[in-house]
C-alpha cells in the first residue's frame, strides 16, 4: 500500500518585511539581496503569532479542503526547529487547537528538510495499514532565531507554513520513493550554538548573540548544491526517469542561484522549477509546503504527473522524495 497526498494548504503571516526595510536595519541593500539570493520580500509574524498559530490555521484549512472532521486525524506530525516551546511539543498544541480528539503526534527536528523527513515518516504510518489520515505540516518561525544585526543570515529567512494530509493511494500513485541523508559533521555550519541543554540560556549567551542562527554561508551553499543533485539524481536514476519526465520539482527555497545550479545539475529545464523565494525567502521547513500548496492551487498537476521534491538543511539533513501526483479534488 502506498501513501499519496490528498490535500495541500498553506499559511503565511500578513506583515511583509521588505529588502528595503531590511537594509535601514543592517548594511545590505535591495541589490545585493537580489541579486546574491533572488529574495525581494519575506513574510514574518505578528508580535503574538507563533509557530503553531501559522500550523492550526494549515490544519484548519486542510480539515476543510478535504472535508474532515478532526475526528477523523490519526497523527500530526510537525517538521520545525522553531516550536513555540520546547515542550509541549507544536504538534499537541495544533492537536488542542483543532479539536483532533483521536490524534497523536510529534515534533520531528530537521530543519530546512523537516517537512520531507516528515512526508518520510508519515507516509511509512499508511503503508504499515494502521492509519488512515495523517498531517504532515512543516512551519518554521525563522525571525525568532534571527540576528537582525547579522546581515550574513536575517536578509535569508522568513516566517511561513505548509502542510498535506496523507491517505492510503486506491490506485497506486503516491509516494514512490525517497532517499534521506543526515550527516552530523556539518553540524556547526549552521547552528543555533546556545539556548538548549549543551548552553543553557544566561545573561552571557544572550549578550553573545549565540541565541540566534550562525552560519558558514559559503560551506552551506556548496553542501546544498552537491547533497540536492546528488539525492535527485540518484532518485531519478533509480526509478530509471530522467529530469525530461519530471513535471514539476519543488527544491527547498534557500537561495535562488542554490536552486538554479541543482537543476541544471539534474537536467531539469528551468519551466519545470518551482521558485516562490523571490516573495517568501527561506521558511525553513516550509519551503517545499507552501511552494506545493500553491503549485495545487494553481492546478500545475494532474494525475499521473511526476513530482519531485528535494531538500537540504542543517545538520546537516538532505534528501529528495519521488511522487506520481493523484488528484483528489
Ligand atoms: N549584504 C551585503 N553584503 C553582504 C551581505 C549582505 N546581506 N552578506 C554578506 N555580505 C558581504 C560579505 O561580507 C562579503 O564581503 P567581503 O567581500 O567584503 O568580505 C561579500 O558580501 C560576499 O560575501 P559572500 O559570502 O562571498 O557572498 P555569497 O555570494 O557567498 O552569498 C550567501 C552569501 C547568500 C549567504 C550564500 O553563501 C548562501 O546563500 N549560502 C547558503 C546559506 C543558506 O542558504 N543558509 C540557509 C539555511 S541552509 C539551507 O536552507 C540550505
């Protein structure tokens, strides 16, 4: 039995933070900012809007798409590194707020590929035959991490959600394939070094900043090129596909020249490439989400169409997952 999307939907915060706004808080510019990454905006929270606010009106959204009663959810599995707390986890607080009588869930940490390794896990639920619906939501608060006096990495981010719900397929499609990768030896390329059990929170750590997203940029970027091509065309290869038969691939929004190099490594022709990072930039764990969400909304597949979806994220974390598209509407 094989899992399949049935319904998509996402959520961004209403406040929009322009490269121009940025750039009277740190020395940048709307140029450099274009031109380096392809961001020209990104989405961020209200002063009491958190992680999962973004994930309860996803949920909402998708109980109504498909016409579910909360009732109806077995699992709600959560891709973030920015929860609201450390525990309870966003999931329980999404199960509260939605009235998922029947739900259980969890916080899966994997940063930018937190929503594939997430689609991963749930999508292992279905075809074990146990579960009916499952939630698979990826949503990062990433302006709660960020040093807006760091122009290395507050011009990167944004605040954002996406999410799907998951049934058994009836015909076949669905999740076909996926390879996942973690390799620990990244890890400090891109950290949040203090705040958690290693450096608890002190008066030292906050003036240090070391509360906040650190990154190597120039490692990160070269990582994410080579760990995204290498994950999608080892799919391709092993579903004997070639980047031609794919109809849309939705990569992890990082940076668009990260996006544009991985494609042409996959032989993947421009028109086939989602690209929403000019209006959101990196949500983190909602990139691939909220770029599906929309790709649905705008009726870009149809049954039977290949899509493919590929992430890379601290830790470091990558992977790609192959989907025959089944429409559900
Ligand atoms: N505005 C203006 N100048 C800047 C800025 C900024 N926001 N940031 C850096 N610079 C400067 C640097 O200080 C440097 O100045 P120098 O030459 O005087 O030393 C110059 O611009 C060039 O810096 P580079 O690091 O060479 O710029 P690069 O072209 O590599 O772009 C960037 C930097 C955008 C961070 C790129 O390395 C990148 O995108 N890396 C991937 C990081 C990433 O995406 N992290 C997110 C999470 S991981 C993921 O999602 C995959």
């Amino acid at each position: 039995m094989k899992a399949t999307i049935t319904t998509t939907a996402h959520y961004v915060p209403e406040k929009v933070l322009t490269n121009i706004e940025i750039a009277k808080l740190v020395d940048t510019s709307d140029e450099w900012i274009r031109s380096r990454t392809g961001i020209a905006q990104r989405h961020i929270v209200a002063e009491n809007e958190a992680t999962s606010d973004m994930c309860t009106e996803v949920a909402k959204q998708l109980l109504e798409k498909r016409d579910l009663s909360p009732n109806d959810i077995d699992i709600i599995i959560v891709g973030t590194v920015t929860p609201d707390h450390f525990t309870p986890s966003t999931a329980a607080i999404i199960q509260d707020n939605i009235g998922a009588a029947n739900a259980w869930g969890f916080d899966l940490s994997a940063a930018c590929s937190g929503f594939i390794f997430g689609l991963e896990t749930g999508a292992k639920f279905i075809e074990s035959g146990t579960y009916q619906h499952i939630m698979v939501i990826g949503a990062d608060t990433m302006t709660s991490i960020l040093d807006f006096t760091d122009r290395e990495t507050c011009v990167l981010f944004g605040d954002g959600a996406g999410g799907v719900i998951l049934e058994p397929s009836q015909s076949g499609g669905g999740i076909l394939d996926s390879i996942l990768h973690t390799d620990g030896s990244g890890g400090t390329s891109l950290w949040v070094p203090a705040g958690g059990s290693r450096h608890p929170a002190t008066i030292d750590t906050i003036n240090e900043h070391s509360h906040y997203i650190k990154q190597d940029g120039k490692r990160v970027f070269k990582f994410a090129v080579k760990g995204m091509a290498d994950v999608t065309q080892q799919i391709l290869k092993n579903n004997n596909l070639t980047g031609e038969k794919i109809k849309l691939f939705i990569p992890h929004q990082a940076n668009k020249r990260i996006i544009d190099a991985t494609a042409k490594r996959c032989g993947i022709s421009n028109d086939k490439v989602l690209i929403n990072i000019e209006w959101y930039g990196n949500t983190t764990a909602g990139t691939i989400p909220i770029g599906l969400s929309e790709a649905v909304e705008k009726g870009e597949l149809i049954d039977g169409d290949f899509l493919l979806l590929a992430s890379f994220g601290a830790g470091f974390t990558w992977g790609s997952i192959l989907i025959k598209w089944e429409s559900h509407l």
